[in-house]
C-alpha cells in the first residue's frame, strides 16, 4: 500500500487517482493516517465483505436465541419467521 501526505495527495491529484486504481492508498496527515483511497472495485468487495460478515453474525444470535426460547425447530423455521415478522413490520 502507497503512502501519501495530505499535501502530496493535494499537488498530484490526478495521480492519485492513477494509483488508486490498481492499488489501496493510505493518506497521512502529521505522521497519521487520516484517509484511506481506494478503487470502487475494492470498495465493493469491502462491502460485501462486511455484510456478510453482519449476515452471519445475525444470524447467529437469532439462532441461539431461537434455540433457547424452548420453542425448538429448525433454522429455515427460524428464518421464515422472523421473514414473516419483517413483512408486517412494513
């Protein structure tokens, strides 16, 4: 990853935006990083990263909650209703 202070990222903008493309930059300001640059490839599998990873863990804690209210049954049970619940919820 490329490293950048804020005032060279100012001056060579455009070159920045070169950079970006085919790799992350890491844009500093007095020694620290304030900013991070990167292509809108990245930032979609960043993205898509982070939801799953939201998925799973949401999907998780219902899983454990289900199977602690004593009501058992299965996780595609779990899923349809908590699907149910969202559906008259709007």
């Amino acid at each position: 990853m490329i490293t950048m202070t804020s005032a060279e990222a100012q001056n060579h903008f455009g070159m920045l935006l070169d950079i970006a493309q085919r790799e992350p930059v890491t844009i500093t300001r007095r020694g620290r990083p304030v900013a991070y640059l990167f292509s809108p490839l990245d930032y979609a599998a960043i993205t898509q990263a982070r939801k799953d990873l939201t998925t799973e863990q949401t999907t998780a804690k219902l899983l454990t909650a289900f199977r602690g209210s004593g009501r058992g049954g299965s996780a595609a049970r779990l899923v349809a209703e908590r699907e149910a619940e969202r559906q008259l919820e709007t």
